[in-house]
C-alpha cells in the first residue's frame, strides 16, 4: 500500500493527514459521532468520524474485522481524554475517509477479548482468526524473537545452522515412525525423523564441529493432551567437548535469552542447581522436580539439571513395543556411559547400575531438553544395541551407517535439544504448547482448519501401490 503509515509511528504525525492499513477492531455508533478502534500489526489507535464528515456514510457501513484504507488526519486528544495507559492513549485519528479492501462476515468468536475463554476446537478451525488477539500474536512475535536470540548468541558461539533431510529411514530409536511410502520403491517407505539425531552426529564425523538446527520432530504417538505430533526443537551438538562443556553452554545461552528478551523474569538460582535422577526419585518422586520457590509468581525461572540417569531400565513391552530384549535404554541408544563405567558397559557388567551422561535440563516441573555424551566409537555402541538384545545383522541393517561413520574418525562429541515450544509456553505464560504454535493439531493429532489427516483419492493410493482396509470415517 502506497504511503502506508504504521499505527505505532502514528505519534510521528501529530496534524498531518495519513493513510493507515488496518482492520476495524471495534465500532461505536453514537448516531452523530463513529468511534472507532483500528488494528494492524503494531498495534491500535482510536479513529472518530465527526458529524458532518464526508467520511460518514461509509463509515456507518463498516463492521468488525473489515480490512479498510482509512485517510485520516492525526490529532493530539484533549487533556481530559487522554488515556495515559493506552498504546495511542494521546491522540487519535480523524477519519476523513475509508476505502474497504475487503469485508468480513461476522467473526466466529471474538477476538478482542482473550481468546482462551473460547472453545479450543473453534479457534483451531479459525486458527487465523485466533492469531489476530493481541495474545496469540504476541506468542508468536515473541516465538520469533526468541528463536533469532538463540540464532545470534550460538552464531557468536561458533555454531552453523545446518538443515537435516525430512525424509530419512526408519529406524527403531524409541517412539513410532511417521512413514512416507517412497512411490518409486513400492513396498519401501521414508520415516519422518523423530530428531535429528543421527544426522547431528553425522555432522559431527563430517567436521562441522558445531551444529544447531530449529528443527521439526515427527512421532507418531498416541495422543496425549500436551503433546504434539511435530513439534520443535533446539538442536545442538559439538565436537571434543564433555558434559561440563555442554552443560556450561546451555546455561549461557538460557540466562542471555532471558536477560535480552524477557528482563522482568527472574532466573532463580545461577548456576543451575543439579540433582541426581536418584535423589529426585526419592525427594520428588518424579524426574523433572520444580524447583519453584514461590510457584504464585509468574515471573521465576527456576531452571536445574537433572544428571546421572541409568542407562538401561528392564523392557516394559507395553510402554515401548518395539523393544527387542532384556533391557532398553532409558533416554537415548546414542548416549555414552559415564567414563567410570565403560568398563562394564563394554562387559556387561552390573548393567541396571550403568549411568549414564545424560543430562535433562528442568524447568518450573517440566523438562525442557536433554542431551549426552555420545558413544563415538563403534564397538561401544554396537555394545548397547546387544545389550538390549538386537541382532548383530540387525543392527548392521539399522545402524550400520553408524558404525561406518564411528569407524572413520569420528571426532568425541556430545548435544542436547531443547523443546522449543514448551519454552515459549513456559516463557508466555501459556497453559499448554498449542498457544504458542501457529497452526497447532488437537490433543488428538488433528487439524480441524484444514481437516487433516484426510483420506486420499484411490488414483494416489495406486500410484504408491498402497491397498487400504476399509475403516468407518471417524
Ligand atoms: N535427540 C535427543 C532427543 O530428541 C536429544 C539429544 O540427545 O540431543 O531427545
């Protein structure tokens, strides 16, 4: 739009005649006088059509939500209407006419209030109608924000950003696999990666040294209230470094997010207090203990790490269903032991004692990533596998280019990944992660604005060679 002026440089223009692109927010009709409420992304400002105006026949006509072109002349309001509190509070802009771009029927739900008090399934069906309340766009300029804090400071810190494929294999690494079937291979299937993790550590023998990825993760999951099918994380991992290093520089990157983007928040306890998986068990009875002084105020980040995990915990067949043996690891099949037992890692020794070096970093009772240390030699995580009852040629089938790669000089390495969108939720101030995602699905994994997951047509079923039972439609 030509000579578009922003609403927050509307003060800029105090007495000179302006054209603003905005949506109408809210309209009082007083009969000889309009007021109105103008809406675009900086903000809001009071427009008034004045009686006798040439502006007023059309202004009468607009309604909530319609897109207008408003010229209108900037005045300073007098003393006694200034509203100090208000974003605009001191002026406001006389309508000397409007050009509607585009109209809106009567809005589902109302925006200018906080949306939360509608019916979750409404708003994710009008998600881009949800987004226009100043929360939810706040979440998501501050979403943006944050992810660009992050980008800064690790850049500083020598990482590159570095893309990992979306289509990737399946591998059994803990959750179920999101598949694609690969239409020139009939009966072969991509996986969707559950987490970059392979990759990252293939980065690792590649010399990248210093990897980090705002990365989407896919796991096919039963539907949990809080959880998402995909979903984001910070992702990191560096070369000849040990925990310490690790640990040290997340610390550094949290505190320097908070200190530059959220000031009022305060940061309870630096260094970040640790607690081993055992005490937290026996003192919390959970793994992810809020170490929350005073829970009523919004404002505390109390962050803590939670170390010294068992590596191995015995199968649960219920709980992880494509467990193949004995024992399955805890956390993460990639992780090392803690240097003082390899050795009975590499002897299968003691092996419900095994800890390893992995790392959760906690937040306010919710854990907000984690990482290790990385088994960087192939006979030591070819030894977890058999630990845990894996085949030798399925292990080669399913992690052979691992150990190919670990054979070639691969460098010691270790990372962590955060959730990225449960740290707006708890950064926002949000209930739950859906606020602070754009286009989030349902608890149930789908999405009422584009209703998906959809059937497809026959013709694309043939065309990758995929015969479906017939189900009733849900
Ligand atoms: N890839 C792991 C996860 O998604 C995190 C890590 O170990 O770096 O939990």
């Amino acid at each position: 739009m030509k000579n578009r002026i922003l609403i927050d440089e509307l003060k800029n223009h105090i007495d000179q005649e302006v054209v603003i692109g905005a949506w109408v927010d809210t309209r009082r009709d007083q009969g000889k006088m309009i007021f109105f409420e103008f809406r675009d992304r900086t903000g809001k400002v009071q427009g008034v059509t004045l009686p006798n105006s040439a502006a007023m026949e059309i202004a009468k006509t607009l309604r909530s939500e319609w897109v207008v072109a408003v010229t209108g002349k900037v005045n300073k309001r007098p003393e006694r209407n200034v509203q100090a509190d208000k974003q605009n509070g001191d002026i406001e802009l006389e309508v000397l006419g409007v050009e509607v771009l585009n109209e809106s029927e009567t809005p589902v739900f109302d925006i200018t209030a906080d949306t939360r008090e509608v019916g979750e399934e409404t708003r994710l069906r009008h998600k881009y109608l949800d987004m226009r309340s100043p929360r939810v766009q706040n979440n998501i300029r501050m979403r943006a924000k944050t992810a660009k804090a992050i980008r800064d400071f690790l850049e500083l810190e020598g990482f590159i950003e570095v893309e990992t494929p979306l289509l990737t294999k399946s591998t059994p690494e803990g959750a179920r696999d999101f598949v694609v079937p690969a239409r020139l291979y009939p009966g072969n299937f991509y996986a969707l990666p559950q987490s970059p993790q392979q990759y990252k550590q293939l980065l690792m023998t590649g010399g990248i040294e210093k990897y980090f990825q705002v990365a989407k993760c896919l796991r096919d999951e039963d539907s949990r209230g809080d959880r998402q099918p995909e979903f984001t994380q910070i992702d990191l991992e560096m070369s000849f470094v040990d925990r310490e290093d690790v640990m040290a520089l997340n610390e550094r990157a949290l505190i320097d997010l908070v200190t530059k983007l959220y000031p009022e928040k305060k940061i309870q306890e630096i260094p970040f207090p640790r607690i081993t998986y055992k005490e937290a068990m026996e003192k919390y009875g959970n793994d992810r203990p809020d170490f929350r002084e005073n829970k009523e105020d919004l404002n505390v980040l109390a962050f803590g790490w939670v170390i010294d995990f068992p590596f191995f915990e015995r199968t649960d067949k219920s709980d992880n269903p494509q467990a193949e043996g004995e024992w399955t690891f805890t956390h993460n099949p990639f992780s090392a032991p803690k240097p003082e037992h390899m050795d009975w890692l590499m002897n299968r020794e003691n092996i419900g004692d095994i800890l390893t070096t992995q790392y959760d970093i906690i937040l306010n009772g919710y854990e907000l990533g984690g990482g290790s240390i990385r088994n960087h030699k192939p006979e030591r995580l070819r030894k977890v596998f058999e630990i845990m009852g894996h085949k030798p040629e399925d292990i080669d089938a399913n992690f052979g280019h691992m150990l190919k790669a670990f054979s070639l000089g691969t460098p010691p390495h270790g990372g962590i990944a955060w959730g990225f969108d449960r740290l707006m939720m708890l950064l926002q101030n949000e209930p739950n992660i859906r606020e602070v995602i754009a286009f989030p699905k349902t608890g149930e994994g789908k999405d009422p604005m584009m209703d998906s997951p959809s059937l497809i047509s026959d013709k694309q079923l043939a065309e990758l060679n995929i015969i479906t039972k017939k189900v009733e439609k849900k």
